[in-house]
C-alpha cells in the first residue's frame, strides 16, 4: 500500500515511571521505580512474591491495550509506607525462601490491587500517570508477566533499553512519540494516503518533559511538571486548531496523602478512558473523551479492604483550552464564538476482585459547566449537564466494556448528526478484547442519538494491535462509520457515510 516507515526505538518512560529491563507487548517485562518512589499506603501492605514459575517478576509498567491476567506488582498507593524499592528489595528476600500462608495472603492482596491499576489506571499518586499516554486514544493497563512481543529481545528492544538505561543514569526526563497512518480506502469518501484529507502526513510527534522532585515529607512527597507538546508537519490536527504545534498536556503537579493534585492544563475524565482502536469512537468524536482543558484536579484511589479498591476524579475547569479531538459541528470546543467555561467532573471507580484472574469496575461520573455563547451563533447560553455510567469486567484474556452517557443542552446550533441544535445526547458504546501473544484483537461498536432535533449515528471498528517490541506497536483496523437523519443527507433517512477504509498505523515511544 505504499507504505514504509522507519521504526525508530522508542518511548519514554516519563521521569515519573519505572525503567524498564525487559519488555513490551504480551511478554516478561520488568521494571524498577525510581528511587524513593512510593507504591504503598501502610505497614499492612504486600511484599510481592510471584508464583512459580514466574521469577522474581514485580514489573510493572503501562500497555496501550488491556491485559487481563493476573499481573505482580506492588500495589499503587502513594500515601504513605515504605518507598516502593524498599519493598522491592524485601520481596527479594523473601522470594528465595518457600512461600508461607501469610506470603500467599500478602501475593492476592498485592494481584488483586494490579488487576485494579490495569483497569483503572493511573488512579494513583505515584509514578505513571495520565501523562504516560504514548497513545491518541490514550488506553492505561498494566503489561503481565507472561507478556510477549514479537521482536522480545531484538536489536530494538535493545536499543530501547539503553536510551532508558541512559535517561535513567544522567537524569534525562524527556521522550519522544510518532504516529504513522496509512490509510487505504474501501469504497468510502476518505482517500488512501499517508493520513487523509485534511490531516495529512504523520498523525502527530509528541514531545514528553517530565521533571519531577523527592521532597520525602508526610504532607507532600513529590512534585513535578508534566508537558507533552504535539506536532504535526502539513495541515493542522483539526480544522478548529490555530497551529500545526499545540500543547496536549502542560501542568504542575505535586503527591499528597489525599492524591495527587494537578493545576494547568489537565486531561477531562469523564466516562471510560479509552476502549483500545487507533481510529476512534463516537463519544470520541463528540467531544467526550481525550479532551484537555485548564483547570484543577485532584486524583488518587483508596483500598476498602482486599477485595475493593475506589479510585476517584475531582475537576474543575475554569476554560476550555482549544485542542480536542471532536470534528466540526460536535462540541462547543469546535465552534468560534462559543466556550466552555466553570465546569466541574467528578468520577468514582469502585473495583471488585471477583477471583484470581477476574475483576469488575463501575465507573460513575457526572460532569457540570457554562457554554457561553456569542450573539451570532444563533442560540443563548447554555447550562450543560451530562452523566455516565460504565463497566469494565476481565477474565482470564478477555475483556469487555460498556458506557453509556448522556448530556443536556445544545453543545452546538448545529449538530453534525441532526444537522440542527439537539438539546440532548446519548452515547453508547461496547467493547471486547482477547489477548494471545503479542496480538489482542479487539472489537468495538459505538453509536450516538440526537434529539430534538433527531439524528444518529453508529462506528463499527474491528481490529488488531500487534506489540513488535516494548517500544513499538502496529495497529490494522478496518472502520465503518455512518449517520441518518441528517437533512443533507441522501434518501429518505439522511444517510452519509463517513468512513469505510482501512488503517495500518505504526506507534513508537522513545
């Protein structure tokens, strides 16, 4: 298809992450936290001993899509305790000697607080956070120790391992991230390129700097500064954007026994974070999800006891910041004249360990905020209102999710679906993945309903992730992506399509 790229060995692990030794994908990976991080929360929790076979497997590190099976690592908690690598050389010790009851015990407390950050993640207050999105459609998991990928041990992963091992040795708290899409169309309106119309050449460039500092004090442990600066070399990202270079992420940050608070530039959560395609999902491109803005945040997560663990989101944002990945007649964000302003998230993540290898997330939220809106645009300001429900359950290689949300009020006078101000919006979405190998196939099926006026549409997005090496990942996904009840669309049901072709897409972090 015309298609080659140079894969480059990549991706940073932030400042604030884990060094990692050994690998990406579905393979056996380990890594180390940065010294005097924090991981866990009292003197009751775990000192991680894997069973066998698994040697001496506490590694932890993020993987773009889900990995179910039982992970072993130290639980998240930042608040207090022993620092993370006291722990791990504790475990150590013990992991040479046979494992007691009370080992065992310990071992499912720290499995059952993994299976609740790889689903969760980054509810914590220690080192991987919502900055460690390498991904467009950022998705946080945990890779497990019987993880692979398909070049383990190869010349890219090597060099991969020696930038960390360098960024590690001189205090070097930058990474570098590509997107490369080749789209190939399959009887739809998009053309087959090196992107398509509108955003051609390399999807974006990220540029990561994550400076942070040990202050090792009870109200405050760390602070730190998190920057992803985005790229692009042809057109801009949306047709809404006033640059080709943009801020994604620019804040400060500092742990505390309540979480983490942020202030700055900050990711919105509202709703399920990502369900794992390259391309996107209606929520997506609605406005719903990935959608950065200026404001305060507060995140962490509590464990109720060994079964339960609550993660939580408390956001306020005072403006809208421009940069979201919502198309044109969607959301405010897109249309000149009207703005987001005072709008507050909360979201809670209760966690249920249902067993060895399953677990059960609900996630509720609830979002409030102003739309003012200028004279021209055509409709008064607006009070906007939205609430959403989903859930996440894994066992064993599979995982499923669903969300829906709903939100009140015109988000914009005229709505690409209905073609007309709709006052309410519902969206829908559901999700399976299965991991085998370093491949997880994955499929997704999201949908959107206007109301007053009417108008829907639906995304169908089957796919593939391939993890090539620790650093570098290949996505094939085929879309469909169709609206009715548009009045500019063709036949008595408003029909347009706006997508039907493939996307073959090479990801790599440095």
């Amino acid at each position: 298809m015309g298609f080659t790229v140079v894969i480059v060995a990549a991706a940073g692990l932030l400042a604030a992450a884990p060094q990692v030794d050994q690998e990406k994908g579905n393979g056996a990976q380990r890594s180390r936290p940065a010294q005097g991080s924090r991981h866990v929360s009292s003197e009751k929790q775990p000192m991680v001993v894997p069973p066998p076979p698994i040697p001496k497997a506490y590694w932890l590190t993020k993987r773009r899509h889900g990995q179910p099976a039982p992970v072993a690592v130290i639980p998240p908690d930042a608040n207090s305790g022993p620092s993370a690598q006291e722990l791990f050389q504790e475990a150590d010790k013990i992991a040479d000697r046979p494992g007691s009851g009370s080992v065992a015990d310990l071992f499912e407390e720290a499995e059952q607080a993994a299976q609740t950050r790889s689903s969760l993640a980054p509810y914590h207050s220690g080192g991987v956070d919502a900055h460690d999105v390498l991904t467009p459609e950022g998705n946080y998991t945990i890779r497990t120790a019987d993880s692979q990928t398909l070049w383990a041990g190869g010349l890219v992963e090597q060099f991969y391992d020696q930038v960390q091992q360098y960024k590690k040795d001189f205090h070097f708290p930058i990474g570098f991230a590509a997107w490369h899409w080749q789209h190939q169309n399959n009887h739809g309106p998009l053309q087959s390129g090196y992107g398509i119309p509108g955003i051609r050449g390399t999807y974006w460039w990220s540029i990561y700097f994550d400076p942070q500092l040990e202050l090792d004090h009870p109200a405050v442990q760390r602070i730190g500064i998190h920057h992803e600066l985005r790229l692009r070399e042809q057109d801009a990202f949306r047709s809404f954007f006033n640059e080709k270079v943009y801020w994604w992420e620019f804040y400060g940050w500092l742990d505390t026994p309540l979480g983490r608070f942020k202030g700055g530039q900050i990711w919105k959560r509202f709703g399920l974070d990502w369900d794992g395609p390259f391309f996107g999902n209606v929520p997506y491109f609605d406005g719903f999800k990935l959608d950065p803005d200026l404001g305060l945040a507060l995140e962490g997560s509590h464990a109720v006891h060994s079964d339960l663990s609550v993660a939580y989101f408390l956001q306020f944002f005072v403006h809208e910041d421009g940069v979201n990945g919502t198309i044109v007649g969607s959301d405010p964000e897109s249309l000149v004249g009207s703005n987001e302003r005072n709008t507050a998230v909360v979201r809670a993540v209760p966690t249920w360990k249902l067993s060895q290898d399953s677990s059960l997330a609900i996630g509720l939220s609830g979002l409030i905020g102003r739309i003012d809106n200028q004279f021209f645009v055509g409709v008064p300001s607006q009070t906007l209102s939205s609430w959403a429900v989903d859930t996440t359950f894994t066992k064993g290689r599979w995982r499923f999710m669903a969300e829906v949300l709903q939100a009140y009020g015109v988000l914009n006078p005229v709505r690409y679906t209905s073609g007309g101000p709709s006052n309410r919006l519902t969206n829908a979405l559901v999700a399976i993945q299965y991991i085998w190998g370093p491949c997880t196939f994955r499929f997704s099926y999201s949908a959107g309903f206007d109301a007053n006026p009417e108008g829907w549409q639906q995304l169908w997005l089957p796919g593939i992730t391939i993890a090539l090496a620790k650093n570098v990942d290949l996505y094939l996904e085929w879309t469909r992506w169709d609206v009715f009840g548009n009045p500019n669309g063709s036949g008595r049901n408003g029909h347009i399509e706006f997508e039907d072709g493939f996307s073959f897409v090479i990801n790599w972090r440095l």
